[in-house]
C-alpha cells in the first residue's frame, strides 16, 4: 500500500515537472517566436488543453509532498526532503496563480485581429514567471525522488 501511495505521489510530481519543462523548453521557445496572431491563438488553445490538467497535477504533488513528508516522519531526512519538495511545490501553485494564471485569463480575451499594444511585453512576462516556476518544480521533483531513495535505505 505504501509502495503504491508513493508512485501515485511520484507520478504526480513527474507529470507536473514534465508539463512545466515541456512547455518552458518546447512550447514557450517556440511560442516566443510567434508572431502576434499565431502567438495569440497558439496560447488561447495551449490554455484549454493546460489549463484543467495543471492545477490537478500541481495540487496532486504538493499534497502527496506534504503525506511523504508526515509519513516518513518531519524530522527524518526523507521526510525533510519530502517537505521541502512541497514548499517547492507550494511556490510554483502561487507563482502560478498571481502571475500565470491571470495572464493566461487576459490573452483568452484577445481579438487575433486586434491585440492589445503590450502584447509582446505581456508575453515575455508570462515566459519568465513560467522560467521561474519551473525552476521551482525541479528541486520539487528531486526532493520526493531523494525522499523515497532514502526512505527505501533504512
């Protein structure tokens, strides 16, 4: 049972981490080479395939962190571990949230036709607070994976 909590958590983790690094290091790159129209329409499609997938696997890792961490014991180097990959977790959900998701909310409402004057800077906004919040995810990913590594030692 407990073998099969862990990968569950772990499966979490690997599908947020991977979401973020697929869209930093494919989708964003590429995004950021756009012109306005297709950047605009590109993002408005990217935001409903990821928009209902993120938060479940985001909220998925960081309360799977948080189980690790009280179930490996707080004061153990797995559990630590495990809850520093939440607290990890736990910033990518309120960078996200502050800068991303609102972002995301406002190019939903853009005419193709008629954007808005700041696009561009808007958009390199949205890059780099993604940079950051994947580079969060990372650690994130590594705490849970070092976490379960040590707890299999004892």
């Amino acid at each position: 049972m407990e073998n099969s909590f862990v990968l569950i958590v772990l499966l979490f983790a690997a599908l947020a981490t991977g979401g973020l690094l697929v869209n930093w290091i494919g989708l964003g790159r590429a995004m950021s080479r756009l012109s306005v129209s297709a950047y605009i329409e590109f993002h408005q499609h990217t935001n409903r395939t990821f928009d209902p997938y993120m938060p479940i696997v985001v909220i998925g890792a960081l309360a799977g962190g948080v189980a690790l961490a009280v179930m490996y014991g707080v004061h153990s180097i797995p559990g630590q571990l495990a809850a520093a990959g939440a607290v990890c977790y736990a910033l990518v959900l309120i960078v996200s949230v502050s800068t991303n998701v609102r972002i995301n909310h406002q190019i939903a409402s853009w005419s193709i036709q008629n954007p808005p004057r700041e696009w561009a800077q808007i958009r390199a906004r949205w890059i780099r607070f993604h940079i950051i919040r994947t580079l969060f995810s990372v650690p994130a990913f590594a705490g849970y994976v070092l976490a379960t590594m040590f707890n299999t030692g004892r």
